[in-house]
C-alpha cells in the first residue's frame, strides 16, 4: 500500500458518517437499506460515502437483484493496520524521544 493510497483512505475517514459505516461493518456485511436506516441521510447521500469508502477499497460491494450488500475489505484494513504498526515499531527500534522544546 503506498502513500498515495493512505492518504485516500485517511480522507475517507474523515467523515464521520463514513467512520461509522466502518464500525458498522465491523460486524458483518450489510445491505444498503439496512445502513440508510441508521442514518438520517437520503439514499443518494449513502451512496456517495459508499462511493468513497468502495474508491479506496476499504470496502467492497456486491450487488444481489435490486440491492447492494457492503463489507470491509479485510485486506485493505490489514495493510492499513500494517503500515501503522510500522510506524509505532519504528519508534521503538529507532528511540525516539520527545522533543525538549515541546
């Protein structure tokens, strides 16, 4: 996963309607009606954050006749958690420490 694509994720994030689409999915995958009716949102307002969170494959999408069922791509979220437990893994090897003038 490079830069770029972390960067996308983290906007997508920023929404915190999108974070708890995220949490919501956490449990399992979930049909488009079923997450419109936790949100006081309209229907073309859910698609457009299902939009961004499906663009940087956080979660994917499968369509089942008339409806779309969504799940987190558990790849993404691995690869996610991977670059930052390479971040605080690295503070350690290195020895960070914090700044005196902070």
């Amino acid at each position: 996963m490079d830069i770029m694509e972390i960067a996308n994720i983290n906007k997508a994030l920023s929404s915190p309607v999108r974070l708890q689409i995220i949490a919501m999915l956490a449990g399992g995958e979930q049909c488009a009606c079923r997450i419109l009716e936790r949100f006081a949102i309209t229907q073309p307002t859910l698609s457009h954050h299902m939009h961004v969170l499906c663009d940087c494959h956080l979660v994917r999408d499968r369509k089942q006749g008339r409806w779309h069922y969504y799940a987190l791509d558990e790849e993404c979220i691995r690869c996610l958690a991977s670059f930052f437990q390479e971040l605080v893994q690295r503070e350690k090897r290195e020895g960070q420490t914090p700044c005196d003038e902070c």
